[in-house]
C-alpha cells in the first residue's frame, strides 16, 4: 500500500506501458497535442504530428482503444459477413476488402457463415455490433431481397454483389456485361447459338448472368437453349459437361465460372470432343489458373481489388460523414480475356 501519499513502487521484474504523458516528454508536446493526433484529429500541423507517431514508435505506445472511441464516437473496426468461402468469388473479395481496409487505420473483424437465412444473417450482425464496430460489408448475400428481413438502423452497411432491392449501398462486377462479352464473343466467332452451364439457382452473381445470356441470346435472334445448372465447382461442370458432350448441337458453351468451364472441358475430352476444335468454352472470374487449363481459357476477368476498394470507401464515407447513403449500386467493369479455348464453329462435313 502506499504510505505517506506516494505510490507504491512496481513489482521487480514489472514495467508499466508507456503512457500518453510519455509520449508527449519525449516528443515535445503536450498531451492534449498527443490525444489530437490518436485520435486522429486534423487540427495538428504535419512536422508535430510525424513527432508525436515517431515517439509513439519509439516507446512502443498502443492508444487505449475504449478511451479513443469514447471520445470519438468511433472503435475504427469495420465488419465483414462472408458466406461460402470456398466459392473463389467471394474468397476473392473478401481478400480484396481486407487488402484495401489494410491501407486505412482501420481493422477488420470477420464473421463467416454457412446458411444463408434471416436467422444467420441477425446472429452475424448482432455478434460483430456486440464487439463494437462502425459498419459493416456483406459479401453476396441475397439473403436482403427477402423482405422480412430487416438490418440494424443507424448502423452503416455495403453489400457485394446482392441485395436486388437496393436497400442498402451495393458495389457488384456488372454481371449483365460481363455475360454479354462472352455470348457476344461466341455469336461473333460464328456460332449459332451458345448453351449455358450456370451457377446455382439461389445466386445473385449466377442469376445475373443467367439472365444476360438468354437476352442477349435473343436480341441477337439466335435460338435459346435450356439451361444446364451447376454448383460452382468442377465436379458439377464435369458432370453437366457429360450431358452437354452427349448432344452432337452443343457447339458453344458460355460456363458461369472458371471451375465449372474447367470440369466441362474434362468431360468434352473424355466423350472425345475437342476444345475448341468440337465445343468452345468460355468461363467466368479469371482464376489465376485459367491462363494454364488445356486449352488455356477465354474467360470474362472480375476485377476483385477494385471491388474491394469501392466498399471500403463506400463505408468509410458513411462512417466519416454520419449521413445515410443513396441506396445506389456502384458497377464494376468487366473485361474479356482471349485465349485458346474458343474459336470460329468447325465447318459441317
């Protein structure tokens, strides 16, 4: 205890962390200058505020997180809800959005889920608001078309690639163009139409360029044939390939993603129809792999970094400036990538 008014003295072998005051010795300032610039407070000049950080260096001092967001109002952590990330694209995305929240003073606090149901989707929102965050980025969840379901108010949110009803600030690859390169990409090759193997029924993205291939199909006044689904992975192209390879009509295939377009070609060679000789085929995502599939593969390109970017920045800016968003969808644009697996129809015998 401490005896005559002074303090008792640490324990051997005890340091006591660096505190504000210190900080404030060692670079010359008060503390109220080194509080601004924690806090991250425009009001300091730039020569003080790199002496301050130096110092803060230097003595290894960690601002006290629950003082700062007292005073600011602010936990400088953003939440990220992911479903299914065995799925490349949101895999992709969800690396993106940490990429980009890496290059803010911000941290990322992660919730992934399984199900996408109303319930999973309230447990994931209350789990990240009870550990104390100021936004909050859903990756593909077209769980919020369901009208029932309705988020926390006040709190700020950026959907990828979901959210049909445009509730909520949206960032999303523009689906519609990307599936309309590559169909128009197989008409202008010479083909007379192209089949499509989708992704699964429940998928925003998937529905998205569903939807494109069949219009532009039918502006274009080329025959549509029915759709043949997968799930994403190889393994459902392999085995949808089978169906396909099996109709002497398939001559062009347009494949929702690059691991489906992937098991399709398996199936195309094991029936003995050649790539793109018999069938050609085009993916969608660009997977670092698809420059090295046998045939090397056209597909259409997602630009993930920049997706990731613009939510980021979509969030901060509701987060900095307090006012709710304009329930707007900012598109990112595809681009088609030419390779070898695509090529004009060959000619009758």
């Amino acid at each position: 205890m401490a005896q005559n008014g002074r303090r008792k003295p640490a324990a051997a072998g005890r340091t006591r962390a660096p505190s504000m005051a210190d900080v404030a010795a060692l670079a010359g300032v008060s503390a109220q200058t080194v509080s601004r610039v924690a806090n991250h407070r425009t009001n300091v000049d730039e020569a003080t505020r790199e002496r301050v950080v130096n110092a803060m260096r230097m003595l290894g001092y960690r601002p006290n997180t629950a003082a700062r967001a007292l005073a600011t109002g602010r936990f400088r952590t953003i939440g990220v809800i992911s479903f299914d990330l065995q799925a490349y694209g949101n895999a992709r995305t969800l690396e993106s959005i940490v990429s980009a929240v890496q290059d803010t003073d911000y941290s990322v606090n992660i919730v992934t889920i399984k199900d996408q149901t109303e319930q999973a989707v309230r447990e994931a929102f209350e789990r990240l608001t009870t550990q104390a965050v100021d936004g909050i980025i859903l990756n593909e969840a077209q769980i919020l078309d369901t009208p029932a379901l309705r988020l926390p108010s006040g709190l700020p949110v950026v959907v990828n690639d979901g959210d049909g009803t445009h509730r909520h600030a949206a960032v999303h690859t523009d689906q519609a163009e990307g599936a309309r390169l590559a169909v128009r990409h197989l008409l202008d090759l010479g083909h007379r139409t192209v089949h499509h193997l989708a992704g699964p029924q429940d998928s925003h993205p998937a529905r998205g360029r569903a939807e494109a291939w069949h219009r532009t199909l039918k502006d274009a006044g080329c025959p549509v044939p029915p759709v043949v689904y997968g799930d994403w992975t190889a393994e459902s192209g392999y085995r949808a390939g089978r169906e396909l390879a099996a109709r002497p009509d398939v001559g062009a295939v347009f494949a929702g993603n690059d691991q489906m377009a992937l098991g399709l070609i398996r199936a195309l060679h094991d029936a003995g129809r050649e790539v793109p000789g018999d069938v050609s085929v085009v993916g969608f995502d660009n997977v670092a792999e698809s420059g090295y599939f046998l045939p090397p593969l056209t597909t259409v390109h997602q630009d993930f970094e920049e997706i990731g970017r613009q939510a980021v920045a979509l969030l901060l800016d509701q987060i900095h400036t307090g006012r709710p968003p304009e329930a707007a969808v900012t598109s990112v644009a595809p681009r088609l990538v030419v390779r070898d697996s695509t090529a004009p129809p060959a000619l009758a015998a």
